[in-house]
C-alpha cells in the first residue's frame, strides 16, 4: 500500500506491507501540498514507480526503496486530479484559482523584499509589513505554513512561486532522470481546465470535463483541440473523473446519472 502524504510541513511518500501494516520504506516529499492521488506506472524496465503530483511537480519514485527517480515541473500550487497513464505517457491537470494564464505576478526574492519590507529587522515578515502588491490573494494562513504569523524565506518562496505558476494539462513522457522538464513534456494545454476531474484518455482521445459543463477533447499525441463545447443539460458542478467505454466518453455532474 502506498500513501502520499502531502502537508504544509514534513510532506513524505511511504510504502506499507498490505499484509502487516509494516512500513517498507518512507521517503521525504519536497512539495508543500497536493490533493490527488498517485498512480502506479510499471515499466517496462526497472522498479515499479509511484507517479505523486504535488504542489509545482510531478514526481516519480521506485516502490521498491523510496527513491526519487525523476520529477517534471511547472504544475499548479494545489494539484487534485490523478494522473492517467495511457502507455508510457502520463497525463496530468492542474489547476488552481488565480493560476490561469495571463493572471501570474512575479513578486521579489525573499532577500530583497526583506529589505524593503522588514521594519522590525527581525529577518522574517509580518503581514502588516508587506505592501499592498505583495499581499496574498487569499489568507495569510494559507502561506503561513508553521502558523506563527510570520513569513520565513520557506514560506515567502512556496507563496512566490504560488503567484508564478500556471494551472494547465501536461503530456509527459515516462522515465528518465533528474530533472527531465525540458525532455519529456510532450505538449501543455492551458484553456478551460478542470479543477477536480482526471483527463480520459480514450481511443487516443483526451476528454476533459469542467465545472459549467464545458467538454474539451484533444489529439493524445499532440494536444490540439478537437472539440470544445457546453454540454446541453448538465452544466452543473464537475467532481467525478470521465469514463469511457463501448466507443462513448461518459460524465458524471453533482445532480446527474451518467451523461454520455
């Protein structure tokens, strides 16, 4: 059994025998939060490998020790859809409010807005302290990961990072080393992302459905749109990943049956 645990501090990735509850192994997980779950993707050569989105990355790790085999990134702060593994592509989505394109805000290093911000001189941030254009969106508890009301360079990184990244569906290709960013992301699509539903991939098809109703499909291969539209009738809340099966996609809104 493999458990991500994804948190403000101590995030981790653990194995644990079925059989006996005993633990395997157990490996730190440098991400800050996430909400999806992981998927197991079986090589053809090598360890099995964990494949663990997390806020900004998407990782890999070997069942076997823990290890951290290779991890792409550009995600979202708070990614919750699974990613689905079609060959050896993965699919990913991630999005989160104020992520969209065209909404990122490039803010300071922590160094220079201590600088210009820390009039108590004490090396962290009070959020008294900050003007205006650096205030989070949100709440201040959501950056405050150690929650004693103050901003360490930690925290002032995750929250900087948060204002930088982009929501968007990615096609990675699997395997590889390190950091294989620049390698192995085959396309990106940015428009009309869910916030919760995985990607089906079906018939070299990928089908997302978002809140509102709004379906998108897109070549598996190179993620051109091939279709998007409202859907008539279902333009509820979307929370349940699509389905395919016998030649047709299926969705599955908060008020609605199965809508083919």
């Amino acid at each position: 059994m493999i458990l991500v645990c994804d948190q403000d501090t101590d995030a981790y990735v653990m194995a644990v025998a079925a059989d006996s509850g005993k633990i395997a192994c157990k490996a730190p997980r440098h991400v800050i939060n996430g909400y999806s779950t992981p998927s197991i993707y079986r090589p053809a050569r090598g360890p099995v490998q964990v494949i663990a989105p997390g806020s900004y990355q998407l990782t890999a790790y070997s069942v076997v020790d823990g290890t951290l085999l290779w991890f792409v990134g550009g995600l979202t702060c708070q990614p919750k859809s699974a990613p689905t593994i079609a060959g050896d592509i993965a699919y990913f989505n991630g999005w989160t409010s104020g992520n969209d394109a065209g909404e990122q805000v490039e803010l300071p290093t922590f160094a220079e807005v201590i600088a210009a911000a820390d009039a108590s001189h004490d090396g962290k941030l009070a959020q008294i302290e900050l003007p205006r254009p650096w205030q989070p969106t949100g709440t201040w508890r959501a950056i405050d990961l150690d929650r004693d009301s103050f901003l360490n360079e930690r925290e002032w990184t995750f929250f900087r990072t948060r204002r930088a990244s982009r929501n968007g569906l990615l096609a990675v290709k699997l395997g590889g080393s390190g950091d294989v960013t620049e390698t192995h992301v085959l396309w990106r699509f940015e428009k009309s992302l869910p916030d919760v539903p995985s990607p089906l991939v079906y018939r070299d098809v990928v089908f997302l459905v978002r809140s509102g109703g709004i379906a998108t499909t897109l070549d598996a291969r190179t993620g051109k749109v091939l279709k998007q539209g409202r859907l008539t009738g279902a333009l509820e809340d979307y929370y349940a990943s699509p389905v395919g099966a016998d030649g047709k996609g299926r969705l599955n809104d908060v008020l609605e049956p199965m809508v083919p």
